[in-house]
C-alpha cells in the first residue's frame, strides 16, 4: 500500500490479506568488491503487523479511501482465484 525510500533502507507498508497489514524495513547494504564494483545486499530490519481495523485509527479520509480501494482490489482477485 505504501512505499517510503529512505537512505539507506526502504518501509514497506502491506496488506497482507483482508485482516492483516504489515510494516516491513529492508536496509540495503552495499559492499564494494575489488575497485568499482560493489554489490548490493538487503536485510530485513524490523517486521511488525497490526489488524487492518487498528491501521485505520487515525488514517486521514484520504488514506481510509486508499484502504478501502486496496482492500477491495484484495478481495476481487481472493474471489477470481476461487
């Protein structure tokens, strides 16, 4: 549902299913290998869920529609693969 890009790392906001959203941290770790060339490794760093119904305490009209709409969309395609 959301995405923030941070230096350094990256939060992930996730509908998991219909009663679920997780918050997801992924650090990126980059090592340099010989003279130029570097490598790129990413690490989860913190993983905590809540139930959608307390994710919408507090979110503004805005963000409340935009639950509505992924929680619909989550629900067409649950049905579609039945």
């Amino acid at each position: 549902m959301y995405w923030t890009p941070e230096q350094g790392e990256d939060l992930f906001t996730i509908l998991v299913d219909g009663n679920t959203v997780a918050f997801i941290e992924i650090e990126e770790i980059i090592k340099k290998k010989w003279l130029f060339k570097k490598i790129k490794n990413h690490k989860i760093t913190s993983l905590s869920t809540c139930s959608v119904k307390d994710f919408t305490k507090g979110l503004s009209k805005t963000n409340q529609i935009k639950l509505e709409v992924a929680l619909d969309l989550s629900n067409r395609e649950f049905e579609r693969k039945r």
